[in-house]
C-alpha cells in the first residue's frame, strides 16, 4: 500500500538486483521516496550466480505499482563507479536523504573450485578469498559510500545511513570471515554515528532475520521458514525507521528488524508479525 511519508525524499539501496536490497528498495518507493539502485547485475540473466532477477526488473516492479525509481549499474568495488552514483544523484536531486548499505559480495565463495560446499569449515580450511569479497564488497564499500554519502547529509544536515549487518558480528555463526566482517560493520556505524552527531545525520545498523531471498528460497526445504520474513518486509521497517522523529536516539546502535516492526506496527505482507531475536537466540 503506497503511502506519501516520505514523499519528496531522495534514497540510494545498494545491492538492489534482488533480495534483501530490492525488498528495501520497494519499502521506500512505497512511502513516496524516489529510490536509486545500484549493484553489478542490470538484466535478469546476467547473475554470475544463476540467481533470478536485476535492477531493471526492481526499477520496472516498483514503477508499475507507482513508484519512482532509477537503476544504476555499479560494481561496489570500483571507486570510480561508486563516486559516479553519488554525483548523478547530487546532478539530479541536489540531495540524499537516505542510504542503505546493503551491498555484499560475501556469499560468492559458499563453495571452492571443487564445488564442496566450505562456509563451516574451520578457517584455515578458507580460501583468502573470502575474506577479501566480504570486505572488499561489504565493509569497505559501505565505507565508501558512507563517506560520499556524508558529505552531501552534512551540508543539508540531515539524513540517514544504514548499514545492514548481522548478529554474528556479536557471536560465533559457523564462519570466521563473516563473523569479522559483521563485527566491523557495527564498528562502522558506532563510530562514523559518533562523527555525524552534531550535524543531524543518524547511522544505525539493521539485523534482518531470516528472510526469505531467492538464494535462501533455493535451500527451502532444509530450513525452518515459520518465522521467516519477506524482503518485503525489511523494507517496510526502514521506510518506518526513516520517518522516525526519535532516530537521532537511535544512532549508533544496532536493531532488530523484527523489533523495530513490532514497535512501529508493522507486520509483514502475509499479516505474520516475525518474532525478533536475541543474542542468546539468534
């Protein structure tokens, strides 16, 4: 259901081909917001990985329910793509009031050369390779477009950053790699939060829980999805966490999708409301 709370406001999702970045791209496009999205698949059928969808297919979705949305092919990696973004939505819009760094190339290496399947083997069983897509693709790329972002929330003093992460940034999760990279990411928003403070730009990090993508969707039958959630729904919860009049509360820290949709009323596009998880739990 398309509302106008954030009407007027501009976005950038990265990693918006499919999955978590497309289900949050929606959210907002539904509450008004013009939306850019970025990531390295353009068409359906050009994912490496044989996985459906791309951001023509996003921007196409969101525009026939109304919305407004601009597709940007960018590979996270490349600077000089990166900073190409940032300039056509300062060009076109003279501002940015929200990014959501979603972008993430860490699950290129579930499997080795062999085709075994290596994500909870021990970690000097890895290839170093893993370790450089999560960071390369994650961490460092939300730190470049957190830079180029705040240079333009600063000047307007305002906006807001999130950086998608995970609880296993906070407790063992079967892989090293990931564990580190996620613990980083929440370093990231502690401390680039502690820099934007007095010019009113919040950062938090968001934890999804299990949600329901196309890769998750591939491996359906051998996982428990009763309390799963859309992507859909993850886009829900941030349109709402990007109209919250308290969010400079709120940066800083880590939330709970599933939390915060409780908080707000929110439940998912099924009418499930996801029970959130603890640490303990998760």
């Amino acid at each position: 259901m398309r509302t106008n709370k954030l009407l007027g406001k501009i976005a950038l999702v990265t990693g918006a081909s499919r999955g978590n970045g497309k289900g949050i791209a929606i959210g907002l496009a539904e509450a008004g917001a013009t939306v850019y999205v970025t990531g390295r698949t353009m068409n359906q059928g050009d994912s490496k990985n044989g996985l459906p969808g791309g951001l023509q297919q996003t921007e196409e979705e969101i525009r026939q329910q109304g919305g407004i949305c601009i597709a940007v092919r960018c590979d996270h990696t490349n600077d000089s793509e990166v900073k190409k973004v940032f300039e056509q939505i300062e060009q076109d819009q003279n501002r940015l009031d929200i990014l959501v760094n979603n972008v993430w190339g860490g699950y290129e290496t579930l499997f080795n050369e062999k085709g075994e399947y290596v994500w909870e083997y021990p970690f000097w069983e890895q290839l170093s390779s893993q370790w450089d897509s999560m960071f390369a693709a994650g961490v460092r790329a939300h730190w470049i477009a957190s830079r180029l972002a705040a240079k333009i929330m600063v000047t307007q003093q305002s906006g807001l950053i999130v950086n998608i992460s995970h609880w296993a940034g906070q407790k063992y999760s079967g892989n090293v790699c990931y564990g580190v990279s996620k613990a980083a990411t929440d370093r990231l928003t502690a401390d680039t939060s502690h820099d934007l403070q007095p010019y009113q730009v919040a950062v938090v990090s968001l934890y999804p829980g299990l949600v329901r993508t196309e890769r998750v969707m591939r491996a359906a039958e051998y996982l428990d999805l009763s309390n799963s959630e859309s992507p859909q729904f993850l886009g829900k919860v941030v349109a709402a966490l990007t109209s919250d009049p308290t969010i400079m509360e709120k940066s800083g820290k880590v939330l709970v999708a599933a939390q915060l949709a409780m908080d707000y009323g929110i439940t998912d596009i099924d009418g499930k409301q996801p029970r959130p998880l603890t640490l303990d739990q998760a």
